[in-house]
C-alpha cells in the first residue's frame, strides 16, 4: 500500500489549496489502496473549502502528531516546502530513518513549451536512495496534463434544467431557468463596458440575463457596473463542491488563476481567463502560450482571432490599470465557441489526464 504525503498553503482565495485538493481525492478516487494525507498551512481554513474530506486525511502542517517519515512519496505543491525537520534529516543524511523515497515537486498548470523539456526533469538531492523530479501539468502533449477529477466530470454529465432551478434558487429566488447566465471569478477589472454590451444584447433578443460574482476581487466591481436589465447576483464563499456545481450551470464563464482555469477548459464551455498579474507584464507570455495551444481547435479564423484579442485585452494590465476587453463574443458566439472548446475538451479529457500518468509514474518506482 503507497502512502503519499502532499504539501501546500492555503493562500490567494485558496488557489493552490483547491488543486491540491484535487490532486488528493482523485489519487484516491483511482486507487482505493492509497493513503493520501493532504497536509497544509491553515487546516481550520481549508475546512471552507472541502468541509466533508472522505479517505483523505488532512493535517495541519504545525501539528506535532504528524508524522512524514510514514510516507513513500512526497509531493510539494507550487513550492510549499516539506517539514523542515525532514529536510535537517536528508541533509545530515539519515534518510534512512524515512519511507520515502521519491520526492515529487509539482508545478503550476502552464501553456509554455518549456513545460515539456522541464516535465519529469530529475532534481538531484544528494541523497541516496532519493529521487527528486519535477512535474508540470500543462496543455501539451509531453506535459503532466490536467488535473481532471472524476467527481467533478461526472457532474457535468449529471448537469440539467432541474439542477440549474435548484441551485439558482437557493441564491437567487425568482430566476427563470432559460436565463443566460455568466459566472465572473476574476482579479481586479472596470467592468463598465462588459455590462453595457451583456445589457443590449439582453435587451436585442429578449434572453434574460443574469451575472453570478463570486466572492472576491471581482465582486465589488461588478456591483458598481451591473445594473437592470442584467441580474446581478451576489455569491458567498462556497466549497469547492459548490462552486463546482454552479460552474456547470453556466453558460459562459470569466475564471482567473489555475483550478477554475482548467474546470473552464475541461466544460468546453465559453469562457475567458485572467491570468495572475505578474511582473512587467510576464502574464501576457502565459496568455499568448495558451492561445498558441487553441488556435488549431478553430476551424472559424476569426472567430479565433475575436476570442483571442478578448484575453489579451483582458490581460494587457498592471498594478494601476484595470484592462479592457470586448467580451461580447462569449454570449454573441456562444454556440460557436462551445463547438471549437468542446473538442478540446474531449482531447484534453481523453490524454491530458494528470492523476493517471502521476500515479503510473510513482508505481514504476514500486515504493
């Protein structure tokens, strides 16, 4: 029986937490047998995110009856560090007081090339007996692929009219079901000109419309800029549980960051994504890396191009500026863009699987 100890902080409105998250319970999901303790910076916080855990067994990083000389595999999520205690005992070379003997460090999801050269790259510890790789999930063939999450798939499948009734209505009473609905999880924007545009087209084909802003940086933006006849319906924080149900009744999608990033990816649904702010710009790097990757799935060029400039609008920002974009191409050309995304998606489902080709590659290892 493979025991396996993985590492993250819960930061940034639970980022990195909710990957690692899901890396844990579909490791379990493919394999039963497995024991995957998810062990982070923050345990009373990550509860708002997955209150109900099942096999998985999640630890406070701090506390004392943790123990990670159980473990054969370490996985260290976008950098959080194993218990610096453990590192002393590598460094003064009593590995063989631990388990484990193949340490993993995860990377963030990316569209760059260089994810295939780096993917399975060896990082050498100077321990022997312990093997350190990198492991870098991406869009690419050769890449670690995308987190997939069978629970989370199986809900889109589950996905209809009476789903969306129900979940509506427990935030927003009143709702008709054949709304055209749009979840925004965005950082900081001006979004003036996104409800102007959802507005006339609302009003030009008679659909109602609603704006669903889910907590954080996007949401107090959004309140200035919605007004009727546009809904605007405030959510609280929910659980990834949740917010993944709400995802799949959405008609269009604005996502931000990595975990909600890759759901939008793997819904085939139309969708636009803001990437984390980086210095001089870099983020536009990642957003031309993952346009590269979509421009075969177009057969419609201009289409392509129009969803295109949308991101780079979306993008072109820095700390002082709040970026642009004409996002009007997400409801005007929905049916469009859902053929194009949806073949990706059934790609992306069908060889980009991370858990399955993570845990081929520990098994070669037979820890």
């Amino acid at each position: 029986m493979m025991r396996i100890d993985i590492f993250c902080r819960v930061i940034d409105n639970y980022g990195d937490a909710a990957v690692a998250w899901r890396l844990a319970k579909s490791l379990v999901q493919l394999d039963p047998t497995l024991t995957v303790r998810l062990v982070v910076e923050g345990r009373q916080t990550f509860r708002a995110l997955a209150p109900h855990t099942g096999q998985v067994e999640v630890w406070d990083a701090h506390d004392s009856a943790f123990d990670a000389s159980l473990a054969d595999v370490w996985i260290e999520a976008f950098g959080e560090r194993s218990p610096a205690t453990l590192l002393d005992q590598f460094c003064r070379g009593r590995a063989r007081d631990l388990r484990c003997r193949l340490w993993i460090h995860l990377e963030y999801l990316t569209a760059e090339a260089w994810a295939v050269d780096y993917h399975l790259l060896p990082s050498p510890q100077g321990v022997t007996g312990v093997e350190k790789y990198f492991y870098v999930p991406g869009f690419r063939p050769g890449t670690g692929g995308l987190f997939q999450d069978r629970e989370f798939l199986a809900r889109g499948e589950r996905t209809g009219v009476s789903l969306r009734k129900d979940l509506w209505f427990r935030y927003a009473p009143g709702l008709p079901p054949d709304a055209f609905g749009v979840l925004v999880f965005s950082y900081e924007h001006d979004y003036t000109s996104f409800a102007k545009a959802l507005a006339a087209w609302g009003s030009r084909t008679g659909r109602d419309v609603v704006v669903f802003a889910a907590a954080g940086r996007s949401q107090e933006a959004l309140g200035r800029s919605i007004a009727p006849p546009v809904r605007l319906v405030e959510l609280p924080f929910v659980n990834q549980s949740e917010f993944d149900q709400l995802l799949w009744t959405m008609d269009a999608l604005v996502v931000r960051g990595e975990d909600s990033w890759a759901r939008a990816v793997l819904m085939g649904k139309p969708f636009v994504w803001q990437a984390y702010l980086q210095p001089e710009g870099w983020q536009s790097v990642k957003v031309e890396a993952f346009l590269e990757v979509l421009r075969p799935w177009f057969a419609d060029q201009t289409l392509f191009d129009r969803w295109a400039t949308l991101h780079r609008e979306l993008n072109e920002r820095n700390a002082e500026g709040q970026g642009r974009g004409d996002f009007s191409v997400l409801w005007e050309e929905a049916p469009a863009l859902e053929r194009a995304l949806g073949e990706f998606a059934q790609y992306a489902k069908n060889h980009l699987r991370l858990e399955a080709s993570l845990l081929e590659f520990l098994r070669r290892f037979k820890v």
